[in-house]
C-alpha cells in the first residue's frame, strides 16, 4: 500500500512540474498582452495592493490576471506607472 501511495506521488509532483514548466514557457495570452503592455507604457509590478480578481498577474499559486484570490496578496501584482507604487501603502516592488 505504501508504495502504491509513493508511486502516486511522486507521478503527481513529476506532471505537476511538466505542466508549470509548460505554462513557464508558454504562458497565457493575457499575461504576454501585460507583459508588452508594462514595457510599452513603463510601468512596474506592484505586488500587494491587489483587489479580489482584481490582478495583473502574479508569481506562484498562480500566474494569471483576474485569479487572486484574497485581497492584498503579497505575490499577486497590479501594473502600475513606474514610481507610484511606493507611494501606496503595503504596495512592494518584488513578491514576498
């Protein structure tokens, strides 16, 4: 029974990890669209003031807009014009 819990495991960690490098390597079209979006118009993540639904992206539980699920998480970021995020209380320039 052990080893049958073992093999299942490590089976799921193992396309766990195919599938996030896959999305790392081929991310969604909304996230490439925020991405030439950021660069176009200068503007930087700002991690940490998001709304519920309400992110550009994010690093970790997911990498989507519209996905956070709680508010203000310190992983999601909103793209801001460059230099306004310090100005906003709890708004962080990396992910924590």
């Amino acid at each position: 029974m052990n080893r049958v819990l073992v093999a299942t495991a490590l089976s799921s960690a193992i396309g766990l990890a195919v599938s996030m490098q896959a999305l790392a390597d081929n991310p969604p079209q909304v996230v490439k669209d925020n991405m030439a979006r950021a660069m176009a118009q200068h503007l930087e993540k700002c991690y940490g003031i998001n709304a519920v639904a309400k992110n550009d992206c994010a690093e970790g539980v997911h990498s989507c807009a519209g996905q956070a699920t709680t508010a203000r998480d310190p992983k999601s970021f909103v793209l801001l014009p460059a230099g306004d995020c310090e100005k906003i209380q709890g708004g962080m320039m990396k992910s924590s």
